[in-house]
C-alpha cells in the first residue's frame, strides 16, 4: 500500500481498532501507533525502505517509515480528537504527557457490537434535519455539525422547556421548570397542555406516558448534561435530537 492512499475516516477506523485493542486499562501514546516501527506501519506492513530513483541517474534508499511517520503524524492528531468528540476514546489523565488514550464504555460497546466505527463516526454525517423540528434544528444544528454533541442535546430540551414553561406561565401564572413544570403542564386530572382527549382510557393513557416523558427528559437528560461535563457519541445525541423533536411535534399536536 502507498502511504499516500489513507484518508481521514480510514485512520479513524484503524486508530480506534488500535485503543480497543490495546488501550484499555491504561492509555496508550499516539506515537505508539503513527510513529516508526509502531503500530500501523505494522498493520499495513510498510517495508522498512525504498528505492527512489535520483533526476542525475541512479537510485537512492528512503526510509519508508520515517517518511510514513512524518506523513500522517498531524492526521493521526486529528483523527484522535474527532474519536474523542464522538466518545469513544478519553486522554489519559493519569499521564503527565499529553497523547495518551484510552477507550470509553461507549467505546467497548460499539467494538463488541461490530469490531469497528460504523457509519456514524464518518465525516460526512446523514443529514436528518429536514424531520427535525424547526425550533429544535435552530438551535442545536450547528453545535451538533460542529462536533459539540452533549451542547446540541443540552440545547434542544432546553427549548422544549422553554416552550412547555413559557405555555404554562401564560395559561396559569405561574413559573415552573423541568420535571415539576412537566407534571403540572401535562396533568391528567388537571391539564394545562392536554395531548389527548380525556374522556377516553386511551386519551387519559396517551396524556400520562407524555406526561412521564417530558418529565425524564428533564430529569434523566437535560439536567445530567447541564450539571456535568458529559461526553455523549454521535448515534447517542442523534437519537436524543429526535426525543427532543418527538416532543416538539407532540406540543403541536397539543389540543
């Protein structure tokens, strides 16, 4: 294989596949796997030189894995840094020098359930945002294209919040927020937003699963992600992006 040949995504793959191999329990240098006699000059089996003819005649030997090493050193940076947006590796900390990685439980989970990065971890993310909803994609699309995950979902349910709280203080009064505002909002003895029609099992069932969902994402989502600095994947924030539209579209359909 020619040096020349790898592009961005197969270095991901190939320094992911490297950390899951080798980087759990303790980090592992990045210099262990671009670098001379290291870890993917192995794998693809460069040989360890050359001939390279001269303009005056004649040939001369490169060092084919210094002239590797050189190559993709600043790519195989890049390429650990959009790993570690994503949250499938962590630097180690424990180490005073920085290039040291090591796999997250994100990370362990997507190898064991496929021995590689998938799609979702490519450059060229599918753009789902002609179904999300309008209020959601303004402000979570950019921070979510910009690679800033946790901040896009953070984002979208704090604007189903707002939109819930803001229904709420016009209706009723009063200012509520997160799982508190929800249960009163959504109430089935007591609406101030009804979902369903109320008359019916079915409606008054419809009501209170919404109700408990609304509520959770408040809980169990947006308030983890407020309070703490959590690192979330790609395919973890897509799916909440469309928790957060589903909530959004529901309040649409509000009666």
């Amino acid at each position: 294989m020619g040096i020349s040949e790898l592009s961005i995504d197969e270095l991901k793959n190939y320094f992911f596949e490297f950390i899951a191999k080798n980087g759990d329990g303790w980090g592992y240098h990045i210099g262990n796997f671009y670098g001379q006699g290291g870890w993917l000059i192995q794998k693809l089996e460069i040989p360890p030189s050359r001939q390279e003819s001269n303009p005056g005649g004649g040939f001369r030997q490169i060092d084919s894995h210094r002239e590797f090493a050189k190559k993709y050193e600043e790519m195989s940076w890049d390429a650990a840094e959009e790993l570690e947006k994503v949250g499938y590796i962590k630097r180690d900390r424990s180490q005073r020098q920085e290039g040291f990685y090591k796999i997250t439980e994100e990370g362990k989970r997507q190898w064991e359930e496929s021995g590689e990065l998938g799609s979702g971890i490519s450059s060229s993310v599918p753009d789902f945002w002609n179904i999300i909803h309008k209020d959601v994609t303004k402000v979570s699309r950019k921070k979510f294209e910009d690679g800033h995950y946790a901040d896009a979902v953070e984002s979208a349910l704090k604007e189903v919040n707002k939109r819930v709280k803001e229904i709420v203080k016009s209706k009723t009064g009063r200012e509520l927020d997160g799982a508190s505002l929800m249960t009163t909002a959504f109430s089935a003895n007591n609406p101030v937003i009804s979902l369903d029609d109320l008359s019916s099992q079915s409606g008054r069932d419809v009501q209170i699963g919404y109700m408990q969902i609304f509520a959770g994402a408040m809980t169990g989502i947006r308030n983890p992600k407020a309070h703490d600095n959590i690192v979330i994947s790609l395919d973890r924030a897509t799916h909440l992006i469309f928790l957060a539209s589903l909530l959004m579209c529901k309040l649409d359909e509000s009666i």
